[in-house]
C-alpha cells in the first residue's frame, strides 16, 4: 500500500486549471465504454462493499478512512449517483486538476484512473459503464479526495502524524473523513475542502502568491522561477506542519532569528538566538507555554557538562566558581570542585551533573518560559546581550534565547488573562527572586523552519541555516535535482 501520501513530481511541466470553465473542458484521450451486461444483476453499492472488503486491490492511500466513509453512506456511492446534480463530482475533479495552486501534484491522488471521459460516461450514459467500473472510480475518488484534505491540512511529510496515524482515525486534531462528510453537506463543496487549509495570514499570503505563480502566469504562458515556485511550496508544507490557527500565539522562526508574538490586532517582533549548526534548535515544534520562571536555576544538559564545562573546568582553576555552578553526584551530594576531583569526575562523567545557580550571570538569564517538549529546550532571557546586534544569531546550545525577555513576559501574561500577576513579575526580577508564575490559559507556542515569506505581495527569503530545504524538497518532489537550494 503507498503511504504519505504517493510520489509528488516535478511540477515544472504540469498543466494546472485554473477556473470552473478551463477544468471542465479536460478531456482524456481514454474513453471507457464497458458493457453493463456482464454486472447487470449486481449494484454499485454491492461492488462497493466487495471492493472495501479487499481494498488492498484498489491501492488505497487512505483504506481505512475511505471504509468510513462508506460504511456512514450504507456503501452507497458518493460520486456516481443517479441524482440530477453532480457539481460537487465535477468540483472534486476540479480540485484534483488544481492542486499545483497549494504546492501539491496530481501524481498523488490516482491520474491515471480519475479521468473526466470516464466520468462523463457514468454520469450521463450510464448504461455504458459496468457498475463495478463505477464502484472503483467512486471509491478512488474518495479516497484522492481523503488525501487530498490531509495533505491541505496536514501536509504531505507531517513528522509527528503520519499517514497510517491519520488513517487508524482515533484522537486526532482533525479527520479527514469527518471533513469529506461535512463539505458534502454544504452548498460549496469546494470552499469547505479548501477550509482545511492552515487558517493564517502567513499561510494564506504563500498560498496566495503560488496561486497567480501557477494559475495566472503559467497559464498565461509567461516564464516562471521555478525556483521560487518550490521554495513557496516546501514553505507551505512547513506552515501545515505548525498548526497554527488563531491568535494569540507564539512564533519562533529559525532562520529570520525572530520571535513574533501575534495578537488579534498587532504584531510584536523580538529578535532571537538560536541553536549553532552543530547543536540546531527543533525545526519544527508545537507545544504550550505554561507558566514562566523569574531568576532560574539551570540543570546543565549533561553533553554540554562533559563537552564545554569539564574542559574549562580543568583549565582554569576558577572557572566554576566564576560561573556560579555546582556539581553533584548522582545520589545529589555536592562535590567540591578540587582537581583531584574534577579528574576522578572526567574519568566517570555518567556519575555526575551540574547546575548553574540563579543570578544575573546564568545561562537562561532573569526569565524562562517554560513549555512541554522531547528536546528539553526553553525560551529565556540571557545575560549575552551583546549577540542581538548580530545579523545571523546561531550560537546556542538548542534553546532560545529572547530579547526584552521581560517586556514579551508582560505581554504574554496579559494576552493569557493573568495581567495581574505583572506587579509580582516586576518585584521578582528586581529583588532577583526565583518565583514561578502560572498562566491562567496556556498561551501556543510554534517553532519554524520558513526560509521564506510574502511581505505585500513580494516573497523575502532567509539564509538555511541548518541546510534543510534541499533535504525537504527533495522528499516533496521525489527528485535528486533541486531547483529551490541551488
């Protein structure tokens, strides 16, 4: 069975359709006129049924999802109904035939079977057309569409739910299938499809510029940079990646060095330091900040203690005082930082740990914000103030660090209901106080990988840091050439 979610292809080449008029003029050069005779005791509801009981004869992306749906239909058709109106089988091809406008490929979601002429026969004659014809193109038709909604909402590549994830179906965010009901019931099928699309403006401005990239000046025969077009497309897939739906919210963008703090009405933009190539901060993260600590102490990652600490350590006598640490064995005892025993700790370094005390010099500075993930980073201030007057700002161990830490505390603390906690803030940080402050709401947190944006129309590219678009467009497009890293 293919998974996440088929082969995406050079779309270089590809015709896209860009109105009602121009799709629905397509035809295949492949015209089905099967005999009826040979099924004509057996329903197209009960070929359904035959083919979901051995789906794996169909090639399915999404089987599971696609038995769903039809077993909430009685494995009744969806497309090829005896029903007047078929706008909404003509609007799904449609989609098909369009999907170049949101970074995708018609490869994905079965060209070589979900042709119009065929459909054109079971629509109009369908006496023509056997009813197990029918059966595998409804269900196919279900299926294309049940990926192509995922795809729109998930992305194709989504590191955290994969395709066999969203198909068990479960405790998800969002259900593809359950949306496929949904949009059929309403009056614009192909608005509500398109609604699973990430629901912001950074989003809606890349899908906007690949629309005129792709349906107008292609279409119009004017010469395109196919560089730009796969650099918007890997962007989009990014954003799909995020989920980010709605403000307020939290956005650390890796490769801008930027921290944007959206709310309803404004903007607020920080600069930010970020992890070195050879310790990168997570490209791709959502969690929740919870609650924020004034004055932190700091358990010293154990890499960064044998690598970094331990050597200085060793070097320079006063090293450890001077940066305010303490080490501990591993039943929590201190351990004086003698060299007899910074030797012994060198030759066995699992055996211990060490932790920076709270002060103006720590690592995480007079502020941490405190969030849930598997990377054990944070988002703090820090006491390297001089690094936020560099341009390119990759120089941490994994976390990020903030400036005007305090200033986004106060108003991440207001946007999270719980204002009143400020004044508590203030007294902390100035009588250098380690005080923990929870959030009455927890506020989301989204860190990006975009190496590109759309400000008024015109697309602004940032250095890849970390070196990952070629990686990530040659998974996209399934090609070993790369147009959007050269």
């Amino acid at each position: 069975m293919k998974t996440l979610i088929g082969s995406g292809k050079s779309i270089g080449g590809a015709i896209l359709f860009v109105g009602l008029a121009v799709c629905m003029t397509l035809k295949s050069a492949a015209i089905v006129t099967v005999s009826a005779g040979d099924d004509k005791d057996t329903s197209v509801s009960a070929y359904i049924q035959k083919y979901l009981d051995h789906k794996s004869a169909l090639r399915l992306y999404f089987p599971s999802s696609v038995g769903r749906i039809y077993a909430a239909n009685n494995a009744q058709p969806v497309w090829i109904t005896e029903k007047s109106d078929h706008k909404q089988s003509w609007q799904a091809m449609m989609l098909l035939d369009c999907v170049l406008q949101y970074g995708l490929f018609r490869a994905d979601y079965h060209p070589n079977e979900l042709l119009y002429d065929p459909l054109h026969d079971m629509l109009d004659e369908p006496h023509k057309v056997s009813n197990s014809r029918k059966a595998k193109f409804d269900i196919l038709l279900t299926d294309a569409m049940i990926a192509l909604i995922n795809n729109l909402h998930y992305g194709k590549l989504n590191p955290v739910y994969s395709a066999d994830r969203i198909d068990r179906g479960g405790k998800l965010p969002f259900k593809a299938d359950d949306a496929l009901i949904s949009a059929l019931q309403q009056n614009d099928f192909r608005l509500a499809v398109l609604r699973a699309q990430p629901q912001n403006k950074q989003y809606a401005a890349m899908q906007d510029r690949l629309r005129q990239l792709e349906g107008v000046y292609r279409g119009d025969c004017y010469a395109i940079p196919e560089e730009d077009v796969r650099k918007i497309a890997i962007n989009m897939e990014r954003l799909r990646w995020a989920d980010i739906d709605g403000a307020p919210f939290l956005q650390i963008n890796i490769p801008a060095f930027t921290l944007k703090f959206y709310l309803p009405d404004t903007v607020y933009t920080f600069k930010t330091v970020v992890g070195k190539v050879s310790a990168p901060t997570p490209s791709s993260l959502n969690s929740e900040i919870t609650y924020l600590t004034t004055l932190p102490e700091w358990k010293i990652p154990h890499k960064i203690f044998v690598r970094e600490v331990l050597p200085k350590a060793l070097k320079y006598p006063s090293y450890i005082e001077d940066s305010h640490f303490s080490i501990y064995d591993k039943n929590g005892n201190y351990i004086s930082p003698s060299r007899k025993n910074l030797l012994q700790i060198r030759r066995n370094p699992d055996f211990y740990s060490a932790k920076q005390s709270n002060g103006c010099d720590n690592a995480l500075g007079l502020i941490v914000f405190r969030f849930q993930n598997p990377y054990d980073i944070y988002l703090h201030d820090t006491p390297e103030q001089q690094l936020f007057k560099r341009d390119v700002r990759a120089f941490s161990h994994s976390c990020i660090r903030v400036e005007n830490a305090q200033q986004l505390a106060e108003l991440v603390l207001t946007a999270s209901g719980t204002e009143s906690q400020i004044p508590l803030l203030r007294k902390a940080v100035k009588d250098q106080v380690t005080r923990n402050i929870s959030f009455k709401r927890p506020m989301p947190i989204r860190i990006t990988y975009l190496t590109c944006e759309i400000n008024k129309g015109e697309m602004v590219t940032y250095k890849d840091i970390y070196d990952l678009d070629k990686r990530l467009e040659m998974a996209l497009y399934e090609s070993t050439e790369t147009l959007a890293t050269e």
